[in-house]
C-alpha cells in the first residue's frame, strides 16, 4: 500500500501544476523570444501612439504581431506604458504579460484592480479583477 501513495502523490503535484494558471503564462513567454517581443511592443506604440491618443487601445487580431501570437493570446491592449497580453480569462479575473518597449524604464504601476510582478526586463505578470 506505501508503494502506491508515492505515484499517486506524484500526479496529484501535476495536476496541481497543470491547474496554475500563473505557471502556464510564464511557460508561454520562456517559450517565446522575448527581445522580438519588445521590438514588436515598440513598434506597436510607434504606429498607435505617434501623437497623444487614447489612454488604451484594443489591437485588432489582424495587426498582433507574429512573436507575440505564438503566445496564444485572447486579446490584447495597448496602453502608453505598454501592451498587455491577456493569456488567462475566467469569470473576474485576467491573467497576462504586461510588456513595455525597450527604452521605457518606468514600470506599470499596480492599482486597486491590477497587480503586477517582475518577470524579467520588461516583462511583467499581471492580474486584473473585472
């Protein structure tokens, strides 16, 4: 009977990974090129916000850049301190990358509704209660 309390430990710890939605936003980008990701974020910011617009604007499907579709992304923002990618959706909640371009130093900044976390250099989690 022990010998059979390990493999099932063992695939509940999968399960429970496989469920975090956290984990899989973050395997997402460790498989994308993040350095295209910004240069396609830059470019994105070029072409949107070349004159004072908007606070944000939704990118229509066709103009998402090819780096950043490898993401599999349900939709994505721009706003002036970058675009968010949303990776996650469920009733109240989104789940995302938060990319700003390469020159920007400022990072977003977390309110009521939105939290951010650092990934790497330019890159943030973020969740978004709705």
């Amino acid at each position: 009977m022990p010998l059979l309390r390990i493999p099932l430990l063992l695939c509940l710890l999968l399960l429970a990974a496989c469920s975090d939605p956290r984990s899989g936003v973050l395997s997402r980008l460790r498989q994308a090129n993040a350095g295209e990701i910004r240069a396609e974020v830059a470019q994105l910011h070029a072409k949107y916000f070349a004159y004072k617009g908007p606070e944000f604007f939704p990118v229509r499907h066709d103009a998402w850049p090819v780096n950043i579709q490898k993401l599999r992304p349900l939709r994505m923002t721009l706003y002036h301190d970058g675009l968010a990618i949303a990776i996650h959706d469920e009733p109240g909640l989104e789940l995302g990358i938060h990319v700003v371009p390469p020159g920007n130093t400022v990072a977003p900044e977390s309110t009521a509704r939105t939290s951010y976390q650092p990934i790497q250099d330019g890159f943030y989690y973020y969740s978004q209660m709705r």
